[in-house]
C-alpha cells in the first residue's frame, strides 16, 4: 500500500509525504477486523471455488475485513483532525479458538497527522 486518497484524508505506508511537512502529530489510530469460524468453514465447504491454488471467496472476504479496518482507522483519525495517516502497517493473524474452529483479524495501524 502506497499513498492512498481517503476522500480528503491521505493513508500512506510511507513515514513522510514527498513536498509535505509534518505539522502536527496526533497520535496512533487502529482498525481492526475478525472474520469468525464459519467464514472458515463456509470457503472450506466451497473448495470448487479455488482456481490455481487461490480462493476468490476467500480474497473477497479479506479484502473486505481489511477495508472495514482501514475504515475505522480512517474515522480515528478524522475524529482527532488529521488530514493524513503515515506509517500504515496492516497485519493479519490467525486464532485458534479450539475445537478445529479459527478466527481470522486483519489489524491496521498508523499515525495521525496534520500536513501543511
């Protein structure tokens, strides 16, 4: 992930914006999301949808828990009056809950600021 326009709020994977200064810093902002057990067991159940190795069901779900995480990562942000978060890093960790049950969480992170 690279510089990325959030309506008027920029997220970048990068410490610094190129021509931007750093006016104030605002602290760090997070998002997270969890996908359950079922969603588990719902993809496993639909193995025909794989296709060269690769789940379309599965990348669909991801990529939706990490648009929830950066959602709620942006909103932080704007609630403290950043107009930019650098530094993004977004990790994904699996859960054993027992029982041959897992959870799924993508987790997002960055820090708020105000760019002149």
């Amino acid at each position: 992930m690279t510089a990325v326009p959030t309506d008027d709020l920029l997220v970048t994977t990068t410490p610094t914006v190129e021509g931007r200064r750093v006016e104030r810093y605002l602290g760090l902002v997070t998002g997270e999301a969890i996908l359950g057990a079922n969603i588990f067991r719902d993809l496993f159940a639909s193995i025909r949808d794989i296709v060269g190795g690769r789940s379309a069901a599965y990348e669909k779900e991801l990529r939706r828990a990490r648009e929830i995480a950066l959602e709620e990562m942006v909103a932080q942000a704007r609630a403290r009056g950043a107009n930019a978060i650098i530094g993004v890093d977004i990790d994904y960790e699996t859960i054993d809950i027992g029982g041959g049950g897992g959870m799924l969480m993508v987790s997002i992170s960055g820090t708020a600021v105000r760019l002149g």
